[in-house]
C-alpha cells in the first residue's frame, strides 16, 4: 500500500477541518431560534401572576419604569399604566389598564368631566403611589422594531386557537391568558389577560 505523502495528508486534514465546519455551521442554522431573555423575565414575573389575576400596579412598576395616564373611552375614563421597554430586539412600547369597578369609573368620570373625545391625562407621581395595589386588567406590549412571531412562540409551543382578523393573523393561548398578533410572520403585538376573562373555544 503506498505511503501517504505529507502533502496528501494536509490535503485531507483540510477536508475534515471543512466538513467539521460545515457540520457545525448547519448544526446551528437549523437550531430553533431561542426566546429573548427578557421574554422568560416577564412570562415568570408578570405574564404568570397577571394570567392567574394577580398582578398589581406596584408589582408591574417594580419591573418596568411608566407613568399613569387618564384616557378616555366610550365606556368612560379608563387608568392607564405606559412605559417604554428597552431590549436587545429594539424598544417595545407597554400599556396596562387598571381594573375599575362600576362605581369607580362613575366617581372617576365625575371628578374628571372627562368626555370620549377628551384628550390622554398624564397623572402624577403621588396619585400613582396610592393607587399602587390596584390589580391590572390587560396588558399589551408592541414591539417599535421587525420581530419574527416565532422567537417567542419557540418557548409557548403551538397556539390553541388561530384567528384570521383584521390586521393580521392572532395566536390564541387561553392557558396563558395571552394571545399575539402577527402579520405575515412579523410581530405586531402582545396581549395578556386573566385567562378566566379570555373566552375562547377549547377546541382548535
């Protein structure tokens, strides 16, 4: 058998070297894309204890810095909590609502003369400290920046329900109390519920 000249096998050396790099290299395309960190923060610290409608103000504001606004609506004035999210994906913009009751939204609406057409009220400081153990009722994230729907569905598994609407396309998870929206693979936003307010079919 002859012998392998020295050439020949750095010949070889540098195939394997290749195919190694190649093997590795498709290893990690075909990878699934992992969710943002930030993502698994908030589903254990907020999402979780929102879906299970236990989540206050103080507790939203203890993760994510904002400023309460008083907004007007058809159904009356409406306490709303904004704040802008800063991630390695690009900035999000978050908006939760305050969970009144009926008479706290006649008393609000009396106090405030506020009208459907009024226009957004930021609210100080002190008034939001004191109304810190309010619970929230919804929570709603937008991404400012291109965001593929599949970073974060990889670590929710496959929605229960899919719904054509207007805008796009929605992902129901009633287990989770959230659902998201996405345009043609792209995220348009991120909602979240007690799940006993989210009715939807049990059924795909």
């Amino acid at each position: 058998m002859p012998r392998l000249r020295p050439v020949h096998g750095m010949f070889f050396l540098v195939i394997a070297l290749l195919a190694f790099g190649l093997g590795t290299w498709v290893a990690r395309t075909s990878a699934p894309p992992k969710p943002p960190q930030w993502f698994n923060d908030w589903r254990e610290k907020i999402f979780e204890p929102l879906a299970n409608d236990r989540l206050s103000l103080d507790e939203l504001q203890g993760l994510q810095p904002g400023e309460l606004w008083l907004t007007a609506s058809q159904d009356g004035p409406q306490l709303h909590y904004r704040g802008r999210l800063v991630t390695e994906e690009g900035p999000w913009h978050v908006e939760a609502e305050l969970a009144l009751s009926e008479a706290e939204h006649a008393s609000l609406a009396k106090a405030t003369g506020m009208q459907p057409t009024s226009k957004d009220q930021p609210l100080s400081a002190e008034l939001m400290g004191q109304l810190g153990n309010k619970p929230v009722s919804e929570l709603a994230l937008a991404p400012q920046e291109d965001l593929a729907v599949g970073r974060l569905a990889v670590s929710l598994g496959d929605p229960r329900l899919r719904l054509q609407v207007d805008g796009g396309e929605a992902w129901v998870y009633p287990e989770k109390g959230m659902t998201l929206l996405h345009r043609d693979g792209t995220l348009q936003w991120i909602r979240v519920v007690p799940r006993n307010t989210l009715k939807t079919s049990q059924t795909p």
